[in-house]
C-alpha cells in the first residue's frame, strides 16, 4: 500500500475552525451493565483527537459498536462517553443520532476544540452497505476526514471507505499509522518459524482467512469458537457448540491444505464444556471427540494448553487474534490465560508476540500482560488482513502522501 497522508501533516490553518470527520473504533466490550469491560481502544484514540483539539479544530467522531441489526439501546456509544471525556480532559457531547438535523444543530453549534460523539452509524443499514447516500449525508457534516479506526480499515463501510469520495482532504490518524508502520513490516516479513492462533467467535469472517494463513505461516493454531466447525467435518459430535454448518466443506478442505503444505494445524485434543452458556454453568473436560448432546465446548483443555504451549517454544513470531473460549467467565479464561502467559514468557527471550482484537487484548489486559506483548494491535480482523497480504479499504480510500 502506498504511504498515505497523514493527519500530522496538515498545519493549524488546515483544521482551525473545521470541521473534522473522524472515525474512531469505540467497538470496546461491555458487560452486562453496558460498563466498559476494556478501554485500549479508547485510549488509542486520545493522540489524534488531543492533536486535533490542540489546533483548535471542531472534532466529529464517528464509531460502530457491536452488529446491531437496526436500532439498538444496548448498542449505543453512550458508554465510552465518561472514559473518553476523562481521557481527553474535555465533555464529549454525545449526539442521538449519526445523522439529520439534530446533529448538524449540535455541530454547528461546536466551539473550536469541541468534541460530539454521533451515536453508532451501524444503527442505519446503509453504513456496512457502504451505501453513497448514507456516505454523503455523513461527508455533509464535516469539511475534512481522518480515519485512526485501523480496527475497522478492513471493512469498505460508508464511514470508512465511501466517505472520503466526498471529502477532501482525507488522511491517516496516528493510530492507524501506528499499526500499519509496525504490523506491515513485522507480519509481511517475519522473523520464521511463523505461528498464528486464531481463536474467538466471528468464525465466519475469519475461517475464509486461515487459506492465506496456511500460505504464510509454518504453525497454525485454532481455538475458541472456530474449532467446532472443524471437527465437525471430521465427523464428531459437537453437542450445542457454535457451528457454521455452510462452512463444514471449507474446513475439510483447510484440513487437507495444511497436510499439503506441510503447515502444522492444531485443533484443541481436549475441550471444557459447559451444560448452558453461563458463569455458572456446569462444566467439564472431554476429549475433542466426546461431546456429548446438549453441552458446548467454551474453552480448550489441558492437554490442547500442552500442546500448544510446546509448539509455540521453537517460534520467531506469533500473531494470536481470538480467545481460547468464553474467557468472560471465569471458568472458561483458563485457556486464553495460559497462552497469554506463554506468549509474554516468549516475548521475555526475544520472540515477537502480536496480539489483535479488541475481545482478545483485553483478555491479555485482564491478566496483566499487555505490556509483555511485543505489539498489542486495536485490530484482530484487520491485523489478519494485512498477514493474508491484502490492502484494507479503508487505508486505500485515503489520499496519497
Ligand atoms: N468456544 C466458544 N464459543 C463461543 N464463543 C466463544 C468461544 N471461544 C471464545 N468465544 C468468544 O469469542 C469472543 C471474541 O471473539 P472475536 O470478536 O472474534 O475476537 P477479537 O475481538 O479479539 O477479534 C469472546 O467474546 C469470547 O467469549
Ligand atoms: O472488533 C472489531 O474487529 P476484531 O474483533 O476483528 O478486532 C472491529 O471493531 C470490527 O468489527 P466487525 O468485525 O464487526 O466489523
């Protein structure tokens, strides 16, 4: 990808009283009482909009939170609104939409320096439609465009690809800079041998990424809900686990390219299952082969810790995007735990360790560990995506240095 412009290099009479369109990812977990769980995210946003409010521009900023389908409360970016405005100093005003005329009375009414929040632009379907109308009601808001959302860049989304068509110009923040100066050199040319773990709940958009994996990496580990896919197309009962059943011809055929390639594939030999998806559940560990009807596998098992910790001995670099399981219950963090463990241990003798993801570095961040980590990337999707050796939208949309 070529080298974009970036926000660092547009001068105080470029955003001086402007208004600028920033996209941000505040996609941070929550719990049950919609309190932040886990503020990386939040605080890899502060050096781009502290930049911003220094020269005194009039700073929109733009997020998803979650997939909601439609307008949904518990989806609302009103949560991030007490930690980013203690990050920042200021009051972030918190607008109730991401579009209309509400929100452009609040941006008119924006002090040079001043801060809106709009509500989650996922709550219009147009935004992942990357639809132009929705892109140019966005774009109407505002007279210039940053994106920092590095998270999001893989997604051509309006908020993050269509709208720099209507605004110019449009240029990097300094997180997405970051991530891409640190992950383009490290994962297109890594230090061998190469393992990635990829683990988590989006099965779906991330088993399409283990094909490119199996072309760059020397061991390939798989955890968390992917797993389950795969064994069912080996034929084993998998109870009530989470299954992509269009994806079952996939993972045989994954199965059979890693043996051709001579990649090393490591599915979890044992599992901790769980008789309901709770904290509380009932809970023990199986063989991956003996599920049995009615319960779900939520973390991996100690054997598969074993394993997996021995193999990751003999690497160079690591790139690990997706918890072992269910890692927001106690009773199912122990997977995900010990391979934090492992991995800060490897980093100690030298061993680059990348973790993306917003579920998994804060899984890293709840044992205390991120600061071992070599690098800790606001993006596990997108950080896969640049490992595959594809460009991301979102960086490709903005304008050339
Ligand atoms: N076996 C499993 N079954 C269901 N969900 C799982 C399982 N293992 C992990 N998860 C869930 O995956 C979620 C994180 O997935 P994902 O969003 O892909 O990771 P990241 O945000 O790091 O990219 C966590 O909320 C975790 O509870
Ligand atoms: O959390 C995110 O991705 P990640 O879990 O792969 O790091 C981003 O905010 C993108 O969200 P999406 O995968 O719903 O498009």
């Amino acid at each position: 990808m070529a080298t974009k412009r970036s926000v660092g290099d547009l001068k105080e009479a470029d955003v001086k009283g402007k208004r600028v369109f920033v996209r941000v990812d505040l996609n941070v977990p929550l719990d049950e009482n919609l309190k932040v769980t886990d503020d990386t995210r939040i605080r890899a946003t502060v050096p781009t909009i502290k930049y911003l409010m220094e020269r005194g521009a009039r700073i929109i900023l733009a997020s998803h939170l979650g997939r909601p389908k439609g307008v949904t409360p518990k989806y609302s970016l009103k949560p991030v609104v007490p930690r980013l405005s203690e990050l920042l100093g200021v009051n972030v005003e918190m607008a109730n939409d991401s579009i209309g005329e509400e929100v452009e009375k609040s941006i008119a009414a924006l002090p040079n320096g001043g801060i809106v929040l709009l509500e989650n632009v996922r709550f219009y379907k147009e935004e992942e439609k990357n639809d132009p109308e929705f892109a140019k009601k966005l774009a109407s808001l505002a007279d210039l465009y940053v994106n920092d959302a590095f998270g999001t860049a893989h997604r051509a989304h309006a908020s993050t690809e269509g709208v720099t068509k209507f605004l110019k110009p449009s240029v990097a923040g300094f997180l997405m800079q970051k991530e891409l100066d640190y992950l383009v050199g490290a994962v297109t040319n890594p230090k061998k041998p190469f393992a990635a773990i990829v683990g988590g709940s989006k099965v779906s958009s991330k088993i399409g990424v283990i094909e490119s994996l199996l072309e760059k990496v020397d061991i390939l580990i798989l955890g968390g809900g992917m797993i389950f896919t795969f064994y069912k197309a080996q034929g084993y009962s998998v109870g009530s686990s989470l299954v992509e059943e269009d994806k079952l011809g996939l993972a045989t055929s994954l199965l059979e390219k890693a043996k051709s390639k001579g990649v090393s594939l490591l599915l979890p030999t044992d599992v901790v299952i769980a008789d309901k998806f709770a904290a509380d559940a009932d809970s023990k560990i199986v063989p991956a082969s003996g599920i049995p009807d009615g319960w779900m596998g939520l973390d991996i098992g100690p054997d598969s810790i074993k394993t997996f910790s021995g193999a990751l001995e003999s690497t160079k670099t690591i790139i690990w995007n997706g918890p072992m399981g269910v890692f927001e219950f106690e009773k199912f963090a122990v997977g995900t735990e010990a391979i934090a463990k492992k991995l800060a241990d490897l980093s100690g003798t030298g061993v680059t360790t990348i973790i993306g993801g917003g579920d998994s570095v804060a899984a890293v961040e709840k044992v205390g560990l991120a600061d071992k980590m070599s690098h800790i990337s606001t993006g596990g999707g997108a950080s896969l995506e640049l490992l595959e050796g594809k460009s991301l939208p979102g960086v490709l949309a903005l304008d050339d240095a």
